[in-house]
C-alpha cells in the first residue's frame, strides 16, 4: 500500500508527523511507503486520479521526492 501526499509550500512532513497522523489506522492498513508528490490530479468529481501514481510503482527518494517507509516490526516510519 503506498500513499501520496502534497505539502504546502515552505513546509515540511517529519516521521514522527505521519506516526502521529496514521497511528488511529490498523497496523496492516497502514500505507508501507508514503510520498510527497507536487499535486495529485483530481476528477471532475473530486476524487484522487490514482493510475499515475500507481503506474510509477514504489516510489524512489531523490533530491526532489521525499519517501517514508513503515518499518513493519515496530510500526514507525522513516525518511528514506
């Protein structure tokens, strides 16, 4: 399961913002990657275009992407 997410701009995401936030989730439907992505297209009805971002696969960090993942013995995330 990975999830997207887009921050507003001068602003940051840490681990421990996305334990915090996806702590109320079960462990097993928590997101095992989470990224930060510019936009994520939306439908005329407002729901997330998803097939580009699954077609992209696992994301990979770089300068320009930041990547988390669930470490799944101790259900924290951190920054790849």
């Amino acid at each position: 399961l990975i999830a997207a997410v887009t921050l507003r701009p001068g602003t940051e995401l840490s681990a421990a913002e996305l334990d915090a936030a996806l702590d109320r989730l079960p462990r097993g439907q928590r997101p095992s990657y989470v990224q930060a992505v510019p936009s994520i297209g939306v439908t005329t009805w407002h729901r997330p275009v998803w097939r580009e971002l699954q077609r992209k696969g696992v994301p990979k960090p770089s300068r320009n992407r930041q990547v988390w993942q669930l470490d799944p013995d101790t259900g924290h995330y951190s920054q790849l």
